[in-house]
C-alpha cells in the first residue's frame, strides 16, 4: 500500500491529446514506482532501484535544450527485463530511459520534490541549466548553482546516515537559504533553486516523519 505524498501518491498525468491514446500510468509512493511505461506494467519496488536520476542535459551549440528525462538504475543482480538504452550521469551505469518530462503536465521541479520524498537517497537531481547571456532575463545565478553543487551531496549524505539530528541540522541551514532568497523580479519566473531547496528540505524532513509512531 502507498504511503501518502500529500495523502496520496504522486500520479504523472499525460498532456492532452498529444499522448492520449497510448496506455500510461506512473506513480511514486512508498512501495516504489507503479509503471505502465518505457515496457513496463507493474509495480518496481524501491528494492529493485538503486537509483532514479532526473537529467536534463546541456544543449549543444545553437539547439533548444531538451526536456528532463526520468531514469532508472536497477539494483545489482535484479532484473528489469527491458533493453537498458540510457546512462546515469551520475556514475556512468546502464539505465532504462523511463519518461521524458515533455510528455506530462507536471513541472520538473513538482516531479524533483516526490521523487525526493519517496526515492530519498536513491534519487538524484543532476539537471543542468542552459547558458545564456548574463544580462538576459532569467539568466542563471552562479552562486545559486554553487550552491547546490555543496548542498546536494550533502543531503544525500544526511539521508543515508539514518542520523536524525544530522538532516535537522541541515534542513534548518537549506530553510535558512530558502528565506534569504530574494523574491523574483516582476515577469520572470521563480528561480529554479527555489523549488530545489523546498524538494530538499521535504526529503529531509521526511526521513523524520516516517521515523514518528501512526
């Protein structure tokens, strides 16, 4: 049975019209991720994972950057029984190539947070922005990805530790960020770090919670 993400699991649901006929279903809940996709039809288990990365990869010279993909590393000596086509660009390892965030209404950031909730530590975040020129609305904040490049590996170690005052310790220094940031100027949309840092402190505080007596 799935644990609730704000009572209930996250459901991916599909553009219209574009995917409407293909048969889909993708949910993230505590037991794992319930799929009818990329050939699978049934529930993979958090056991079977060792790692779902959400990547967005930099556009070459002068092409669009793509849309953030979803993928999925088994766990050793377990069998997905599809072609693994992808690669985690975390370490390098086989992956199967499960959704391409075009295809679903949700934002990315949305899809970060729950996976974050649900994966803890077998998720990672390595979207990368495009560059662009620096007195360009919305141009990315250097220090803002500095700053997740330090905070990252550093709630993953939180996570994996099991020490409880350890990840309180940091989600009060990533909330303490979250309320130093400036409000985004008029017409430009909010920074991404913001979404980041609140899919960070969740994860966090998660670990916590499943930890309290129902």
């Amino acid at each position: 049975m799935f644990v609730a993400y704000q009572l209930r699991p996250f459901r991916f649901r599909l553009r219209p019209f574009r995917f409407r006929l293909r048969p889909f279903r993708f949910r993230i809940g505590a037991d794992g991720l319930d799929l009818r996709v990329a050939g699978l039809n049934r529930l993979v288990a958090w056991a079977e994972i060792d790692a779902v990365v959400l990547d967005q990869p930099l556009p070459s010279a002068g092409r669009k950057q793509k849309a953030a993909s979803v993928l999925l590393v088994p766990a050793t000596a377990v069998t997905i029984d599809r072609r693994l086509t992808g690669r985690s660009p975390v370490d390098g390892r086989p992956a199967l190539v499960l959704l391409d965030l075009d295809q679903v209404q949700q934002p990315a950031d949305e899809v970060a947070a729950a996976l974050a909730r649900f994966g803890a530590s077998r998720f990672a975040d390595v979207r990368q922005l495009a560059p662009v020129r620096p007195d360009a609305v919305g141009a990315p904040d250097m220090d803002g990805l500095s700053l997740l490049s330090d905070l990252m590996p550093r709630v993953q170690k939180a996570l994996d530790s099991g020490d409880a005052s350890q990840r309180q310790a940091l989600k009060a220094e990533v909330d303490a960020v979250l309320t130093s940031l400036p409000e985004a100027p008029a017409g430009r949309d909010q920074p991404r770090l913001d979404g980041v840092l609140k899919a960070m402190s969740e994860a966090l505080a998660a670990e916590d919670e499943d930890a309290k007596p129902s």
